[in-house]
C-alpha cells in the first residue's frame, strides 16, 4: 500500500479562525474513508485541501506524491475526482449531460473550444450507463433529478480514471429511495479492488457504505478520532463528535446512530 494523501499538521486560519487546526491524517491507496463531524466541523474545508483548491495556512499536505505549494494545481487536479455541491452548482444547466462528463478530461466546467475524441464520448457513456443514468446522456442537466444528478457528478468524477476521489455530501438532499440506491451505488465502486482511494464526507453514519473500512471524526476543526471504521466508530467517539449523547449500532454492515436517553 501507499499513501496517496498526507496531511501532517495542517492549519487553516482565516479572518483570525481556525477552520482546520493541525490536522494530521494518511490515507492509502486501498483505504475507504467516511469523514463524519457536525456542521462547521472543518469536513468540506479537508476536502478543499485533499483536492488541491486550497493550501495550508501552516503544515504540509502531500498528495499523489506531490506537496502543495510546490506543485502546478492544474496539472495534480485531474488527477482527483471530485463531487461537490459546490461544482454541482457551477454546471450549466443548459449542458448534455454526455459533455458534463467528458469535460472532466480537462477538468473545465462548460464545453467550450476542446477536443474530445471519440474514445473520451464512449467512456463518458461508459461510465453514465454503468450508473445507471446511461439514457440521459443526451438530455441537458439542469432536466435531471437530483438522484440523476448526483450520478452524472459521480461519472464525471471517474471520468480521468483518478488516482483519488473525494465526495463531499453525494446523498444530501435525495430521499429515502434515492438515498439507498446511491449507498448501493457508492459500496459497488467501493468494492472494486480497481478503484482509487476514497473520501466520503457526510453527516449521517446511515450514508455509510458497507465496504467503507476507515472513519475520521472531525469537531472544530480538529481531529477527534481515526482509524479501521470497525474500531473507531464507537457510541462515545461519536457523542464526544457531536456533542450529544449517541448510541450508534451496526447491523448488516449498516450503521445507525440516536439519541441515547
């Protein structure tokens, strides 16, 4: 195994607060991550250094081999596959789908005046099929469901075959149904002994996907506990995480956490 992301005490500061405070964590090539901690817990902020959007205050963060500050972002970004929110809403709604994702070969949001060839398309369609949104390829993205969304995010996020993929929150917002369908989804590329490392940020241990096999947990900024998913996601972990008295129970290789009164 190798490390493919290597955050060794790294702080963000801004406007005089810590969003991140000396966060130190390793993920390797076979690793599955949950990243799981309440809202302004620092969570998407780690996914904006892992991805290569922002560099550290202080600290040092490897990834792929190379070290921020001392690298050309856009040469290391297509190297990471990212699903966000935050891209989500930078997509053109006027945009093919098929284009949503082959795009992704010049990590650009928007066809403009690049070539693709035709190899690219079929991967593209590949890939949208494989997910199971392979018959809106030709439709326009801002006609999708946010189910349907998500997955195109996700094939475009495949589409350079990344060494890393980080998903930041792909179930919020969809419903029970939809929710499930994309867990199943999310366990299937996760179960691939070909997929590349993996980084899933969420609020909810249901979200969880079976074969995910390491969790971190962030509070404030800080790392509160990390490590085998198995061992680490304990009711006390999790309460001293969000602050609230939580009693979290696997089943069927499911997670489920409540209150515990």
């Amino acid at each position: 195994m190798g490390s493919v992301l290597e955050l060794t005490d790294v702080t963000i500061t801004r406007n005089g607060t810590k969003l991140l405070d000396a966060v130190t964590w390793s993920v390797e090539d076979a690793h599955r991550w949950v990243v799981l901690g309440p809202n302004g817990a620092g969570k998407t902020t780690l996914l904006q250094i892992a991805s290569a959007r922002m560099h550290p205050t202080s600290g040092t963060a490897t990834i792929l081999g190379e070290t921020l500050g001392q690298v050309d972002v856009f040469e290391l970004r297509p190297r990471i596959g990212l699903t966000s929110a935050a891209i989500a809403d930078r997509i053109p709604r006027h945009e093919r789908v098929d284009d949503v994702v082959v795009s992704a070969s010049y990590a650009v949001l928007g066809r403009w005046r690049e070539a693709y060839d035709e190899v690219d398309h079929e991967r593209a369609r590949r890939l949208l099929a494989w997910l199971g949104v392979g018959e809106y390829a030709d439709r326009t993205f801002g006609t999708l469901s946010e189910g349907e969304r998500k997955r195109v995010q996700i094939a475009r996020a495949l589409m350079t075959d990344p060494e890393l993929l980080l998903m930041d929150e792909p179930a919020a917002g969809l419903d029970l149904g939809g929710r499930e369908s994309l867990v199943r989804t999310l366990d299937e590329i996760a179960a691939d002994e070909w997929a590349p490392a993996t980084v899933l940020v969420t609020h909810h241990v249901e979200e969880i996907p079976p074969s995910f096999t390491h969790v971190l947990l962030l509070r404030g900024g800080s790392v509160m506990a990390a490590g085998p998913i198995g061992e680490t996601l304990t009711s006390p972990a999790l309460s001293e995480t969000f602050g609230l008295p939580l009693k979290v129970v696997r089943s069927d290789d499911r997670w489920t956490a409540r209150a515990d009164r």
